[in-house]
C-alpha cells in the first residue's frame, strides 16, 4: 500500500500567519479561509480539479493590500505540495493541460523536476479581481513553484473576460500538476535516468 501523501505547513511572518494542509489522493474537497474572497473561489478550484483535500486559511495584512496573503498563502502551499510528494517515487512527473473558459483558452506545462522555474505569458486587462490584484496572479504560481520544485510554464493563450483567464489558469494547472503526480505502476522510482528528482 502507499505511503499517505499528505502534509502540513505552518508559516508565521510579522506579515501574515499562513496554515495548509492537504492530501494529494483526496476527492477535491476544500476549506479556504485566505481573507480574500477570489482567492478562496480560484483555491476551490484547485483542489477540486486537482483531486487534492486542501485546507487553507490565512490571517493577513489586508489593511495593506493582498500581496504579503497572496505570496505567502503561495509559498506555504508550495511547500506542503513538496513535503507531500516526498522522494516522488513512481509519479509521472509531467503534467500538460488546456483549459476552455468560454472565450478563454489557458495552457499549463509542468515538471516535478526539483529544478524550479517559472515562466508566465499573458495580460489581464483589469487592475483587480474582488479583493485580489491580478498582478499577484503570476506572482502566487512563482511562489508556488519555486517552493514545491516546479518548472512551470502558465500561459494565457486568448481572452477577454479577466476571472475566466484566471480561473482557468487555475484549473489548467491543477490538472497538469494532477497528471504529473499520478502514480504510475510500471514504474517504481523516480522518473530520471538520473536516479533522483
């Protein structure tokens, strides 16, 4: 039987106060707290999409803006897909999806490698969404990535409707990201020739 692929993150800044925990085999259930209410609706998505239980809240200087949530709530959780996926053994390690939102079409690309990057390509036409900037919108995949081990590639291929284009890059990247940590039974270790991610 597997290991339990679960984790639990607590970051505590004298910026914001930031607790997740999540289970990669789950049924996509959530429970989201961030303070920011788009932010609750796209980290939904996520776990739903992404087959993960995933509980996120976050006490934050929102008096401010949503930068220090939006970054540190990207972090934490970069760190716990981390802890979760320990030494990945047998996971694909690849993940691609498309993703339709209406007139919006939204690409993710992704490898479990352990070398982190990020590379964003695309433009919202609005300055907010709710009570998130849509700046923050790259920067939380940055965050994330860059704590999990990720390379990922996030692309806004077309659009005009600003929560499609970010919902659906949410919902892009928890399918690839899904794909890419599926466990493969033909293969027993780590995905590299090698011998380690």
């Amino acid at each position: 039987m597997p290991l339990s692929r679960t984790a639990s993150i607590e970051r505590k800044t004298r910026e914001t106060l930031v607790r997740v925990k999540l289970n990669l085999d789950g049924e996509g259930t959530s429970e989201t707290n961030t303070g920011i209410g788009f932010l609750d609706h796209m980290l939904d998505q996520l776990a739903f999409h992404g087959l993960m239980d995933l509980a996120v809240s976050c006490e934050g200087d929102l008096h401010i803006d949503s930068h220090h949530t939006t970054e540190d709530i990207g972090i934490a959780l970069g760190q716990a897909l981390k802890e979760a996926l320990g030494e990945k053994k047998g996971i694909r390690r690849y993940g691609h999806a498309y993703i339709p939102m209406d007139e919006a079409l939204l690409r993710a690309v992704l490898d479990c490698s352990g070398r982190p990057d990020f590379v964003f390509n695309g433009e919202f036409g609005r300055y907010n969404l709710g009570d998130l900037d849509t700046q923050m919108i790259p920067h939380f995949f940055k965050s994330l990535a860059f704590n999990c081990g990720l390379t990922l590639h996030l692309s806004i291929l077309y659009g005009s409707n600003d929560h499609h284009k970010c919902e659906g890059l949410f919902k892009a990247f928890a399918r690839a990201f899904s794909d890419a940590v599926t466990l493969d039974p033909r293969r027993m270790e780590v995905s590299s020739t090698k011998g380690t991610l």
